[in-house]
C-alpha cells in the first residue's frame, strides 16, 4: 500500500505540471488481475504494460472487459486477484481520491459533465482535488481559499482552455454544445486534474471524422507536449493505428494478443475475434 508520505511526495511532483514542465510520465503495470462479479468473471489473470510517455491502446469486442479495466486501473472496482502499479508504486489497495493525487485521471465512455454549468465550472472541478484550502476555509471563501480560486482559474485558461482550442466556449454552458466539443470538454476536466497517466475511454465515439481527427491531435499532443502516458480504449482502429505505440487485446475478460500495432493487426486470434468483424 501507498504510504501517505508516497502520496504528498508523489502530489508535489505533479505540481510541476501546467507550470511549463513535464509531467513526469509514470508507467502503468496490470499484473495478472482478476475481477469477478458473483460467478461472472469480468477479467481472467490479465497483464500488460502501459510504457512511461507513450500511447497504449485497449481493443476488443464489446463486452470483452475494456471498461472494467479501466474500472479496475481508476480505483472503481477493487481486483481479486492480481497487482496494479502505477510507476514503482503498488497502488491495487489505494483509493480512488488517492490515485488522482497520484497522477491518475480518466475520462468516461459516456459524458460525465454538470450540465447547467459552464465549461470553466466543469473543467476547475478537475482541479479542486489540488487545493490546499480546507472545506470550511474554501466555504468561506477566505482570502488563502481566493487565491487558490484564482490560481487554478489561470492556470486553467492558459495551460488547458488555450491548448484545448476552446477559449470560445469557455462561458457557454454544457448542454449549448455539440457532442464533440463536450467530450472536448472531458478532456479538459481530465487535463485540469494534471495527469501523469491519462485513461481515455472510447475518446472519439460517436464523433465525426473532423471531430475525431482534432481529438486524435490533441491526445499525441497530450503525449509530447505535456509528456504524459495515455491508456485508452477505443473502437475506430483507424485512430488506434495512427496514434498507438503499442496495442493491447481483450476478449472475454482475457489478453489474447499484446505489442506493436502493426503485430497486433496481423495476429490470427485478433482478426478473427475483432478485426475480423471489422473487414466484413
């Protein structure tokens, strides 16, 4: 387990990002995990690695497990069996609050934002876990809780809105947006939270071609500019293709192939569970 001496040193090295430095990309290990849901077992001893600062993709068919990885990795789920590291941390038993402050932030396959609020509202939620202000300190707004407000509010603007190119929104509230500029948005609240590794779910679903090609863009971008590890899952195996160092494969809760993605879309077991019902 993470000791909390970990956390606060691990936490103070994240401050280093939105500060015009790296963000100290850490590797992701899943070591032969399990996760079972009464006699339905959601994932079968499953290893691989996400490599530090590079981007690792999880494909499969629909019900294959992707998600409840993803559940698994974030802190959703607790495993039965097995070990998740993040770096050389074993964090398999650390909360989910915990692995934020970590580095650890993700998006969801479905929208998760507060319509009725803005799009800066949302994406400062992200960002709050940072804050050093108590609860009674921030509720009455002292004058330590303002300037936290507005240190985050800036660095928000200029680190995240600017390089997420939505300065033209930033007042509009979610429900005035098209699909693709809210999943923009997720990612801006997933940015705020300034990751070290960055679990992207299903990025591009639903998308158009120009909204995924923009999205594409600005995960390499997240990867080189801001030198963070992306885990992501995804179905468009054009994006995956494109942008993927490396490419991992579930199918019933197993890993049935792992490693480059030009490896993987050759491999036998592959085509015929998933690449397969691609082609047609």
């Amino acid at each position: 387990m993470v000791s909390e001496a970990s956390i606060a040193h691990q936490a103070v090295a994240a401050d280093t990002v939105g500060k015009g430095r790296p963000s100290s990309a850490l590797s992701l290990e899943v070591q032969e995990v399990g996760l079972s849901f009464g006699g339905v077992h959601a994932l079968r001893n499953v290893s691989f690695a996400a490599p530090s600062g590079e981007i690792t993709a999880i494909i499969g068919p629909n019900g294959a497990g992707k998600t409840s990885a993803f559940n698994t990795i974030s802190g959703f789920y607790r495993p039965k069996a097995g070990r998740i590291r993040l770096g050389d941390q074993d964090i398999t038993q650390v909360p989910m609050h915990d692995r934020a402050r970590l580095g650890l932030a993700r998006t969801f396959q479905n929208i998760a934002l507060f319509r009725g609020l803005s799009v800066l509202e949302n994406i400062k939620l992200g960002g709050h876990h940072q804050m050093k202000a108590g609860l009674l300190s921030a509720l009455a707004y002292s004058p330590a809780a303002k300037r936290e407000e507005m240190d985050l509010r800036t660095e928000i603007e200029r680190r995240v809105i600017d390089f997420l190119e939505i300065d033209h929104i930033r007042h509009r509230t979610i429900e005035s947006l098209s699909y693709g500029l809210q999943k923009r948005v997720e990612l801006a609240r997933a940015l705020a939270m300034r990751p070290r590794v960055l679990l992207l779910d299903e990025p591009v679903a639903g998308m158009n071609r120009e909204e995924t090609e923009d999205m594409a863009r600005f995960i390499l971008d997240v990867q080189e500019e801001w030198g963070a590890t992306v885990l992501l899952i995804e179905h468009d195996m054009g994006m995956v293709m494109d942008i993927s160092s490396h490419v991992v494969v579930l199918n019933f809760g197993e890993v049935i192939a792992a490693g480059k993605p030009h490896e993987v879309s050759r491999h036998p077991e592959v085509v015929r569970a998933y690449l397969g019902d691609e082609r047609g």
